[in-house]
C-alpha cells in the first residue's frame, strides 16, 4: 500500500509518509490540504474491507468516534466513503508509543517510576470513563494503543507529569470482529492484555478495558506483564484460571495501596473489578498522592503556559528513570507498533537521556458541536481560584443578555448599570446555571466601552463560540447577536443598534484612515504627524475596530520612506489589500484611495489636501430602517455588489429570522443599480411589485425596497444621478468568471438508478492569491450528489479537479428524464465570488409494478381489494383482467384500465363468484384464479387466489338421508302387510258364512249333501293354500326388513369408521413429520439430524463437554465425547480439539564424568 505517497485522496488528503503497519491497515502521515494540517491516515487493509458486512459497520461507527474529544483520546476527524479505498482520519500525534518506551526503558535495565506510572494510568483511566459514558469502548487496550505525547516545553498536565497519554484506535476491536472470526487471529500483543469474559466471548462492557489497563498499570509498575505466555493455549488458561503473581511479589517496594488496585482491576469476574472507568481513575489518583506524601515531595501542580508568548518558561530539570531489581529478564517480544518513531525513549519518562527539542504538536480545530464533559462536585472543594478580569465601563443602556434553556425557555437578563456580569453554576453569579456540567465560574462578561468582552475562567467544559473554544482567561470580543454556548445553553447580548452618522469634512490637513464597520457604521481616524498607526480590537491601539474576526493586534499602517505601508501582524484570520492577502510581517505599498479588509470591516487610506479627498458621505449609500425606527447607512464604495441577509458575512446584516441567509443583493454595473431577490423563503419588494426570484431590476435613488419589516432606500448625490457615478467612487468588480474558470467534464450524463456516475469540475484559479473552493450541487436533490469533504486548494494560475459523484436512488423518485443539475465552485477568500455550470444527468428508465390482492382465498363469493403500485420511475398505463382454468367464475376488478404515475399506488375494489348457482349436494370444492396487470409494454405482473364454494347441503346430510328414506320404505311394506291380513280375515269370515248355508242345504236334501261335501273339500283346500301364502308372505316380508336395516347399518358404519381411521393417519404422519424437522432441544441439529448420530434430541449438550452438538457436528468433534482428540483437555478449551499434542523429547543422559 505504500504506492499511496504522494496522491491525494478525495481531492483533500495529500499522502507524504508511510509510518509502518497497524492491525487494521497501514499508517501514513498526510496534509489536509482543506484545512492546512497535518493529519494521520489509517488505510483499511482490502482483505479486511472484503469482509461481510464490514463496510457497514466501519460508517457505523463514524458517528460515535468522531464525537470523542478529549485530550486523552485522539481525535478522528472522520471517515472516508470512497468505494475504493477505506480510511481513518485522524489528529497527527506527535510522540512516542508507550510499547517502545518500555522496551527501550527495558534495554536499559529501568522502568518508569512510579508516580508517573501511576500518573499515565490514572489519565488514561479517565479517558476511558469518558468514553464509556458515551457508550464507546475500546476493547484493545495495550500499550502499543498509546502514545505518549510530550507537553510544551514548561508545562505539565493535571496529574503533573511532562507527558499526555493518549489512547489511539478506540472502537476498532469491534470493527475487526467477523462471525467467523476466531481468537487465534488477535494480533501479537492483544492477548496477554484480553479479560477473560473476551477469552469466553461473552458480552462486553467498559469492564473489559479496566481489567486491560490493570494489565498496563502492573507492567508499568513492575517491568512485565502478569501472564508471560508463549501460545495462545497459555494465554488462555492463564487469563481465566490463573491468579496473577502479587506485585510486591516481584518489588517489595511497591506500596500496598497499589497493589490492591491493580489485583482488583485484574479480577476475573467482571463484578469483583471497578465498575466504572472513573472509580479506578480516582483510586489511582488517590494512590499517586500517597506515594507522592510518602516521599516527602510536593503536590505537583499543573503549569499551564506562560503569561506572555515572548517569555518561554525554562525546560523542567531532568529526572533519572528508577532502576528496580527483576528476578529474569525476558526477551522483548515482537510488537506491531501504531507508528513508527525514532528508538529514542521520551525524555519526559525515561528521565535517563538528554531533553530532545520537541516541536509543539499541531493545534486541531474543535468540533462543530462541543461534547461536553462532566465535573464532578467535589463536597468540601475549595473556592474557585479561576482568573478573572478588571471591571471596565458600564454596559450600554437599554443592553441584555439572552439565555436559551436545554429545554427551550428564554430568560433575559439586563446589563444595565452593570460593570460585569458573571455566569456560573453557584448561586452567586450573576446568571445561574444549574446544570452540573457547569463549572461554578464559567465565564465573565464586561464591556469596554465599544465592545463587549467574554473570558472562559479556566472551566472544565470550555465555552464554545462556534466550533471554537475560548482561549482560558483571554477576553474575546462578542458580537451582538453572536450566539456562544455554554454546555448545552445558549446565549447571545442584544443591544440597541447604534446609527450612523456621515462623516464630517472639515479634517484636519493631512491623511486620514476611514473605517466602514460590519453594521455600516462609519468614522474617520485622522494620520497627524504619526508614522505608525497599530491596527486592532485592542483598545490601546491607534486605531481600534470591533471587527469579531480580527485579531487584538491585527495590522499596522507604518510611514516610510516616503510611502505608506500596510502590514500583517501575524493575525488570526489574515489582511487582504484589495484582492490580495498580504503575507505575514511583510509590509505592502498602501496607496491613496486603496482599501483594506480585516474581516468584514474596510479600512481606506485617503491622503493630504493636493489629493481630492473622497468624503463617505459623497458616495452612494443605501439607507436601513430597522423596525425599531433607527437607521443605519451602507456607502456603495468599491464593491460591485452588496449582498444583504441574515448571515454575518452579508454585507448589510438583517437580523431577523424571517429574512433569508442571502435574500437580496444590489449590483452596479457602471451605468446602474439594480436589486436582485435571490431564491428567498419570503419575498421582496421594490415599491409595490414583489420581485421575482434571479431577475434583477433597476432601483433607481429613493426607491424603497421591502424586506420583511425593513426598509431600504437608495440614496445616490444629485450630480451623479443617470449612470453619473464616478468609477473611482464606485468600480465595478471583474466578472467571477474572470478570476474563476469552471468547466464539467463531460457536460452530459446518463446513469440508471442506483448506480453512480462522475463528474469532474475543472478548476482554474485566475486570481493573484491562493484560495480554497468547495462546491455544491443545485435543482436535483441533495441526496442525490456526494461532492467531497474541505476544500480544493489552488495557488494561482493552478488548475484543480474536483469530482463529484452523481448517484439517483433506484427509487420512483428518480424520474426518468433528463435533469439539469447546477455545480456552484465558490471561493473560500471571497464568500460573495462563486461561478456556476450547468450539465443535464439523463436517468435511463426503469420498470417495475406490484400486484397485492387481500384477501386471497373467498368462501361461496366474497368482497376485496386489489392494491397496485408503480415502483419503476416513469408512467405506466396497467391493463387489468381476471382469468379461470374452467372459466366458472366471476371476476371482476374495476375499472380495467388505471394510469399511475412513477410511485403511484392504487386500491381497487373486486367481486369474486361462481357463473352459475351453487351445488344443493356434494363436496367443497376450490377454484383457482388468477388477478393479472399487464402494462403496454407487456410486462406482467399475476396475483393468484382462490375461490372455495361449499354445496347447500353440507356430506353429513346424505347418510341421514339415506336412512331417513330407508326407514319410509319400510314403513310402506309394513303398511301393506297390515292391509294384506285384513282382506285375509275378511275372506275367512266369508267362508264362514258359506259352511253354515251349506249345512242347511245338507239338512235340506241327500243330493245336495253330497254336492256340499266336494264342494266343502275344495274349499278347505283352498282356504289351507291360502293360510300357508299369507305366512310366507310375511316371513318374506321380515326377512326383506331385517335385510334392509342390516344393511344401512353396515354402510354407514363401514363410512364413518374409514373417515375417522384416515384422519387418525393423517394427524399422526403430520405429528411426526413436524417433530422430525424441529429442534426441540435447541442445539442447532434437527431430531431427524440427532438419531442417526445417537445424540438426545431433547438435551442440548449430549457429551457435558459445554458445547451444543450442533456446534460440535460444525467443527467436526464428536457430540458424545467430552475429549475428541483425547488429549485431557475438553473440546471447549483446547485450542486444536482435533489434534493430538506433540509429544515433549525426552532430553539424553548427561554423561556421567
């Protein structure tokens, strides 16, 4: 990777050096080229980045990194998003590592002696709470993670030692975790440093980093580490089984005191260890005093820097590093360092070899938002000894200051008659603020007669001006308006505005300096017979501005020579001469009539009575009148344009929060005036007709224009009405693409969503100073465009690239079409200089639609709905239509035809039923059909369903039926019978009736006797043949009846029994099916996986060895035995389960002599 030296990555980071190796990749200084500063790069090794779901948890952790700021941890500044190469920016420490100072301290026979050891270990204990309470932890503390950077020369930390330690790579232990990572894989030197709740891979908390840093703190003390192993099996068994040797154990004379914290922070359970970073941090500062008392040696103090810049403080006298007796040296094993650094040791902790001249580590800017720290009340604590500065005059009248609540109430406090006015967390102040993160004297506020004047008193959480801090003890100019932030209040001074007043002309003879403040207000300071006039917001000066951005001594105006010079005094955020920056210390030419920019205030050199002296109040002017009623003036000098707003950069300033950041700008361009709305929330107004949005229109002088509640008024001197205006009153800026060149390479685009593509911003700087340009991009949506962080910085003349990827979500949203975008370069020198070029991005088309019926299944006929959606990015016009296998269904979705539009969804209504009627007997049965939405170009989209119909009369019914019918049929045999045997009886009686009229024929005469008896011997032979059909009628007739019953019984019985055996069957083979797929013992292997490997399904851990069986089929070990290898170690300890050890030699004989 080391073929990086010398690009730049991102258009911003300029590589310079490689360092050498880290875990995660390799280390290179670099020059932020947006910035100016020199910064550390940690690029991410590819065969780490290639690791699943890494690059989602690299940007993940982004957020909580970047939101460390201690002085105990270094600084990130951020993540790269490159799709190429993945980076870690990082503040440059300069210093050494603590692994190399302890081995070169090793070498040497020494170690470092014990209040310092105590010292490093109870600043970075701090560091550590600190991060915790923040939900960050390291989980890699050794002490190749820190560095040991000296402090100034004459300065020490709070612990009152000469160095800071510093923890580096905080989150990264979580970001090299894989699943399938394995411990065998730790880096040297992390495991002789690892807690063993990581050894058992059990969840971790900021109790991990304790027991790390007690292993620090007992190497830092007695000169090893407690475990000296030489594998990963005896790290092991070392870190969770085995009790460290006491220190005293190895040094006498280390305290009690001391050795009880480190055997407590080296507890193995995490309960019997610190619980938070902070105890531990206070324990040892507690320890440190009390060696500190022993010896006889005073509190060291912290010595912060001098009182003046000129008087350096002498170097600190050298202290020898304390030798210690050692029972066995060890071989210093191998570390992978985070930097390379010369094999020099520290003099601020080897204390052995000469003091080395230290550069002073480059200052960072602070965040855009404070993470503020927490202070904790000491009870007992002694009064506040914080500097503090002298009352000066009374706060203006009718002044006061704002203070906004975290939970967003408003109180005001006046500053009337006031001299100072202090804020602070004790009841005491002035303005109270009660949270803890307060300190009890915060700051101070007094006034200086034209400014107002805020000091920090040395708190413990800063005061923020921006993304600033302010300096301890050092009054800073505070504009009125300017919000500043106190942990998380705010609170800005409110004033009334003062008006100003046009110059007089009756000057004195001579030369004049005219000074044109932010707000308008201008003032004239006369030369004299002075040759050096001191340029600044100090009120000492010659000349003083209360410009917020200027320095206390800012510039001076020297006369020599004949001529007048304007110089830099090395101020804070530069001098231009007209367009140009001056350098440093290095004087420029200040000709009559030319102006000078020290922020937003201009400062114009107009000399002697042979030169026509030009009067602020001869030229243009455009008149504010506030809501109040005041009024304020804003000459029209040598700017082209004045951009009006309610940013403080803007060159009229309205402030209300109605107004836009730029609302307006006024523009002359040698002929006339005009005024311009720009893309503004509310409108403007030139007289009675609101201006639209990038047209300009002339304003003529008098005219009023309306911003809000404000009223501006063009005020132009009679002889130069109708374009009269002389150019060396007002001139005309030169066009910004005449100091600025953009081009888009290539102009025109096309990209499918949610792929990206590159556009490349050709650059050229064609104006006579370095300057620093970012770009944004305009009309299509932020989210869209990634253009890179900072700046590109071009000397002049140079020509620059930036690229900017262009990436459309693959989302309805990216409409397909062509879009025109807008790429604004603006100057960083200059905020009203910025040049625009237009490209068009063509989004190709995608099609997509979604079909969604609910519900899905209906019972006879039913009601639904049927929802489409348009998920492509152009408009789709959707057939719809229904379809059947048998085409015996109704369906009917309405209308038939919809339109929608890309991201469109639509709910239709929908009837489902059968064409004809319903069965009245027989089975349920189910029809399929499909729902299908087919766009014009023919793409389709089915939904399927399905229609169950039930017959009226349910299967149960038909068996009853049956016997029902059965049962009216016998009922009509028995019916029959009854009649048959009463028409036999009737025939019987008959015969009856015969026999006795033949027994009176038979009285009557012989031969009819005889006639009778034949006839009486048929008759009785018919009447017995009659006798013995009826009977076998009726034993047929039972017969048939028990036939019939006999069998409805049986059919039915045989029916319902089959029914009952084949759902019985069905719920047993479903039972087992779904006991053979489950788990039940949760071990990761089916029941139908564990019986043929003889495992119990219903334990989880068949052998007792702690590991699942699933886990041990994985791995390839045996689920029933504890030892697979069987080496007496348990496969859940043993390193290599499925390796035998090596057997130890058995050393020869010595021979005997």
């Amino acid at each position: 990777m080391e073929d990086l030296i010398g690009k730049t990555l991102d258009n911003t980071y300029r590589v310079e050096e490689y360092l050498g190796q880290a875990v995660m990749g390799a280390v290179y200084a670099a020059h932020d080229i947006a910035y100016d500063r020199r910064v550390a790069l940690k690029v991410i090794h590819p065969h780490i980045v290639r690791r699943e779901g890494f690059r989602d948890r690299f940007l993940a952790l982004e957020e909580a990194v970047t939101d460390l700021d201690h002085p105990g941890i270094v600084k990130v500044y951020g993540f790269s998003r490159n799709r190429e190469v993945l980076y870690i920016v990082m503040e440059f420490v300069h210093g050494q590592n603590l692994r190399d100072a302890l081995r070169i301290l090793k070498e040497q026979q020494q170690i470092i002696s014990l209040p310092e050891s105590l010292a490093i270990a109870q600043l970075a204990a701090e560091a550590l709470d600190y991060a915790h309470s923040r939900g960050v932890y390291h989980t890699d503390i050794t002490p190749s993670n820190m560095i040991l950077r000296p402090m100034p020369p004459g300065q020490t930390n709070k612990a009152g030692i000469g160095v800071q330690p510093i923890i580096t790579d905080f989150g990264t232990g979580k970001l090299a975790e894989t699943g399938s990572q394995t411990y065998t894989e730790m880096p040297d030197g992390t495991q002789g440093y690892m807690a063993p709740e990581q050894w058992e891979g059990a969840e971790l908390d900021g109790r991990c980093d304790i027991y790390a840093l007690g292993v620090v703190l007992y190497e830092l003390v007695t000169g090893r580490v407690p475990f000296e192993t030489k594998s990963f099996r005896q790290a092991l068994l070392a870190h969770t089984q085995q009790a460290p040797p006491p220190p005293r154990s190895i040094d006498p004379e280390i305290p009690v005191q001391v050795e009880d914290i480190i055997i407590k922070a080296l507890a193995k359970a995490p309960e019997g260890r610190y619980q938070e970073a902070g105890d531990f941090a206070r324990a040892l500062r507690a320890a440190r005093r009390a060696v500190t008392r022993a010896a006889g040696v005073a509190e060291p103090e912290p010595k912060g820097p001098p009182a003046r810049e000129e008087e350096q403080a002498p170097p600190r006298p050298e202290q020898a590093a304390r030798p210690r007796p050692r029972e066995k040296e060890h071989p210093p094993r191998p570390v992978v360092a985070e930097r390379e650094q010369p094999p020099e040791p520290s003099p601020e902790v080897a204390r052995a070899a000469p003091r080395q001249q230290q550069r002073p580590p480059t200052p960072r800017p602070g965040p855009a938002r404070p993470v503020p720290r927490h202070e904790e009340p000491r009870a007992g604590a002694r009064p506040d000894r914080r500097p503090s500065i002298a009352p000066m005059s009374p706060f203006p009248a009718g002044s006061r200051l704002i203070v906004k609540e975290p939970d967003g109430n408003i109180r005001t406090v006046s500053l009337e008659g006031r001299r100072k006015l202090t804020i602070g967390r004790r009841s005491d102040n002035d303005v109270v603020l009660t949270d803890q993160r307060v300190s009890r004297r915060h700051a101070e506020l007094v006034y200086d007669g034209s400014m107002f004047l805020l000091a920090d008193l040395s708190s413990t959480n800063d005061t923020w001006r921006g993304g600033n801090r302010l300096l301890p003890g050092i009054p800073e100019n505070w504009d009125v308006g300017e919000r500043i932030r106190v942990v998380d209040y705010e609170l800005h001074v409110e004033a009334p505005r003062k008006q100003a007043q046009p110059l007089s002309a009756e000057i004195p003879p001579g030369g004049r300096i005219v000074i044109v403040e932010r707000d308008g207000t201008a003032r004239a300071v006369p030369i004299g017979g002075r040759d050096l006039l001191v340029i600044g917001r100090d009120p000492r000066n010659e000349v003083v501005i209360s410009e917020s951005e200027s320095s206390r001594r800012h510039a001076q105006c020297s006369f020599k020579n004949g001529k007048f010079w304007i110089t830099d005094l090395n101020s804070r955020n530069g001098t231009r001469l007209e367009r140009e920056s001056l350098l440093p210390n290095v004087p420029q030419p200040w000709r009559s009539g030319r102006t000078v920019y020290i922020g937003r205030c201009r400062l114009r050199l107009e000399l002697g009575e042979e030169q026509e002296l030009a009067d602020v109040s001869s030229m243009p002017v455009v008149v504010i009148e506030n809501p109040d009623g005041t009024t304020r003036r804003v000459p029209f000098d040598d700017r082209g344009r004045l951009v009006i707003g309610r940013r403080f950069s803007c060159d009229i300033v309205l402030d209300d929060h109605r107004v836009s950041r730029r609302h307006a700008q006024v523009t002359y361009d040698g002929r006339r005036f005009q005024v311009t709305s720009l893309d503004v929330t509310n409108t403007t107004a030139l007289g009675k007709d609101v201006l639209l949005p990038g047209i300009p229109e002339i304003w003529k002088s008098g005219e009023i224009v309306h911003i809000i509640d404000y009223k501006l008024r063009l005020e132009v001197p009679e002889v130069q009405e109708a374009g009269l205006v002389s150019e060396s009153q007002v001139r005309a800026r030169p066009a910004a693409r005449e100091l600025i060149t953009v081009v888009l390479e290539p102009m025109q685009v096309r990209v499918r969503p949610g792929e990206s593509v590159v556009v490349t911003a050709r650059i050229l700087n064609r104006q006579r100073r370095v300057d620093h340009f970012t770009t944004v991009v305009r009309r299509i949506p932020g989210e869209w465009a990634t253009v890179p962080d900072g700046a590109l910085r071009l000397a002049p003349g140079d020509e620059g690239t930036i690229s900017v990827q262009l990436h459309p979500p693959h989302e309805p949203s990216s409409r397909a079409g062509e879009h025109p975008f807008v790429i604004r370069v603006s100057s960083g020198a200059d905020a009203n200089l910025s040049v625009e070029a237009t490209g068009t991005l063509t989004i190709e088309p995608f099609y997509r639609i979604a079909l969604e019926m609910a519900p899905s299944t209906y019972v006879n006929s039913g009601q639904g709905k049927l929802k489409i959606s348009n998920l492509g990015n152009v408009t789709e016009v959707v057939d719809l239509a229904g379809s059947d296998p048998g085409e015996l269904l109704n369906v009917a979705p309405a209308p038939p035809q919809v339109s929608l539009a890309p991201g469109q969804q639509e709910e239709l209504p929908l009837s489902v039923g059968l064409k004809a009627k319903r069965p009245i007997a027989g089975t349920t049965q189910t029809y399929p059909f499909v729902l299908s939405a087919t766009t014009a170009r023919g793409q389709a989209m089915n939904a399927h369903g399905s229609l169950q119909v039930n017959p009226v009369l349910p299967a149960w019914a038909l068996p009853v039926l049956l016997m029902v019918g059965m049962a009216l049929v016998a009922g009509a045999i028995w019916g029959y019978s009854s009649f048959k045997k009463k028409k036999e009886i009737r025939a019987t009686e008959t015969a009856v009736a015969i026999e006795s009229e033949t027994a009176i024929a038979v009285a009557t005469g012989t031969a009819a006797l005889v006639a009778t008896e034949e006839f009486q011997a048929e008759f009785q032979a018919a009447q017995t043949a009659a006798v013995e059909a009826t009977a076998q009628q009726q034993a047929s007739e039972t017969l048939l009846a028990d036939a019939t019953a006999q069998y409805l019984a049986t059919q039915v019985g045989e029916r319902v029994e089959k029914e009952q055996t084949v759902m019985a069957e069905a719920a047993a083979i479903t039972a087992t099916a779904d006991w053979m797929s489950a788990d039940t013992d949760g071990d990761g292997l089916t029941n139908a996986e564990e019986i043929p490997l003889g495992t119990d399904p219903t334990k989880i851990d068949s052998d007792g060895d702690n590991l699942p069986d699933g886990l041990e089929v994985k791995w390839g070990l045996n689920p029933l035995s504890k030892d697979t290898d069987g080496d007496g170690l348990l496969d859940n300890v043993d390193p290599a389960p499925l390796q035998l050890p090596t057997e130890t030699p058995v050393p020869p004989p010595t021979p005997q002599q």
